[in-house]
C-alpha cells in the first residue's frame, strides 16, 4: 500500500501518524472514523504539525509533535502552564492532551490572521500578555531560557553552529553581550510570572470579538521580558514600533529600569530562537522567514541594552 502524506508548515506527516491520529481523535470523542471530516493541514506551527479536522457539527484543531520536539518540549511543564492559561482566561481552547506522547485537540477558534501593522490588534495582543503576565500564578514550573538554549547547543552538530553557521556572522559577540545581559537583567527588579514564551502573531487567535494566546510549549515561570521578546521578534519591527510596543504593554512610558530590562529581554530572545533556529536547520528542516529576525534583534538590541547598563 502507497504511503499517503501530509505537509504541513512543521514537516511531513505519514500514513502511520495519520493512522495514529484518527485512532486518537476516535479514542477521545468515542466516535467512528468515518464521522471525522475533512482533515487537513492549517498553515501555522513550526515545532508541529497542527491540522483542523470536523466533527458532529464542531470545528477543531490537532496538533501532532514534530521533528525533535521531544528534545525542545517538556510536555509536563506544558500541561501545568496550559491549566494556569486557562484559570487566567488566556487560553480557554483545550479538548485533551498527552503528556507522554505530545499530541494536543483544541476547538477550532473562527479567525483571521494577527496583524502587526494593525492598532487594535497590536494592543488587544500585547495588553493580553500583560494580563497574562499579572495573573496569580499557583505553579512555579520555571523556564530557564539559558538553561534551555545550552541543552539545544548540545545537541546541534559542531560544524552548523555558531560562527559556523553562514547566516549568523560575528556570533560569539552576540553571544558575549547576550550571556553578559542574562545577569545584569536579574538587578533590575522586574517580578518573574507565568509566561507563553512563544508569544508571536501565529499563536494568537483573534477576531472581532475573541482573542486566545495558545500553544504553551515554552511556557513557564519566567521574565515577562521573554513573552515581550517573543512578540517582538516575530515581526519586523522598527526601533519606533519597538518602544510603541513597550507603551501599550506598561500602559505609561517605560523607565529607563524597564525600557534597558525588556531591550535586554529582546536580545536575550533573538539569541535563543537562534539556537532554536540552528537545531531546526541541523535537523533537515528549513526555518524561514523568522531566521533573520531572530538574528538581527540579538544583535541590535544587545548592544543597545548593554550600553543602557553600562
């Protein structure tokens, strides 16, 4: 028999794995496979594979673990954030997940695309993220984003990282302001929370009257810095729109404490999607768009931000 695949934006998916999904959604929903309709792939998710599939009447979303998010992911810590997302109002999509095998079934939200040149959504996105950031968190899973970054180092091949990887010139500079950053940032006094840690426009679900932050992968106990960081770096933003962001998130201007503290956050994220972006690229899938983003706000904002401190 012919093996029948899906392409999605996070890899290709199999006959064995759309076996495995259409088992699943039968063994949580206890229905037939013939009742699940029209499974197809949405174009969105980079760690995963993400399809909507229809049944008895409603709309939903699949996500299946891509190519090595078993080493990126720690579905545990996923799980406790995503219930503390949903005690906050954030994110109130979740069907079923497994902790153990990484596949996720949430209802499909009817939406159109986040846009970063769009006011409303700008504030709406960037002002869910503060109440995200001020809700009374009852865990204290942390996400350790250097920690995090170092286990990825480990796991990429010597000759595609770093100065070795043609697209990133003049790494060990950035790496050396960025590592120099991580401790001066920890004087700043800025109250680590409950985070998303991928917080850009592709995990936003909007529409005119809804919006949820989903996908809580990298989530954590963390500085609302790596959230700020994440959104920013998910678009190409201008120095003005930067700190437009940074209004809307405070609600007043930043102080010179926040505006250096979430300059250095910035950095700090570009240069850890960095390592995310070399691991994916080692491993036979290409990245994208995202690639230069990452790399030009760890190098521009690094420098910025160290000379705040300095």
């Amino acid at each position: 028999m012919s093996d029948t695949t899906i392409q999605t934006t996070g890899g290709v998916i199999h006959q064995k794995d759309i076996d495995f999904i259409y088992d699943t959604i039968c063994e949580v929903f206890n229905c037939n496979k013939k009742q699940i309709l029209d499974l197809k792939p949405l174009q969105k998710g980079l760690t995963n594979s993400v399809l909507s599939f229809e049944l008895n009447g409603g709309k939903y979303v699949f996500r299946f673990p891509g190519l090595g998010s078993e080493i990126l992911v720690d579905r545990g810590r996923e799980s406790m954030i995503q219930s503390q997302a949903y005690e906050a109002r954030v994110d109130t999509t979740l069907v079923a997940m497994s902790v153990s095998k990484g596949w996720k079934i949430a209802k499909f939200v009817e939406h159109r695309d986040f846009d970063y040149n769009n006011v409303s959504d700008i504030y709406r996105g960037v002002r869910l993220l503060n109440k995200l950031h001020h809700f009374s968190a009852k865990v204290r899973w942390e996400f350790d984003v250097k920690e995090k970054w170092e286990s990825i180092k480990a796991m990429i091949p010597e000759d595609k990282y770093g100065e070795n990887f043609p697209e990133y010139p003049g790494f060990n500079e950035i790496r050396d302001r960025v590592y120099e950053l991580v401790e001066l940032t920890k004087q700043d006094g800025i109250p680590r929370c409950i985070t998303h840690g991928d917080a850009r426009d592709e995990n936003f679900l909007i529409n005119d009257s809804e919006i949820y932050l989903t996908d809580w992968e990298y989530g954590g106990y963390n500085d609302p810095g790596f959230d700020v960081g994440t959104y920013i770096c998910g678009g190409d933003h201008t120095d003005e729109e930067v700190d437009r962001i940074l209004f809307i998130y405070f609600g007043h201007k930043p102080t010179e404490i926040e505006r250096r503290h979430f300059y250095a956050w910035i950095s700090i994220t570009g240069f850890f999607f960095m390592h995310w972006c070399m691991f994916k690229e080692a491993s036979g899938q290409k990245v994208g768009y995202l690639k230069p983003l990452w790399y030009r706000f760890a190098k521009d904002y690094s420098k910025r931000a160290l000379e705040m401190y300095k």
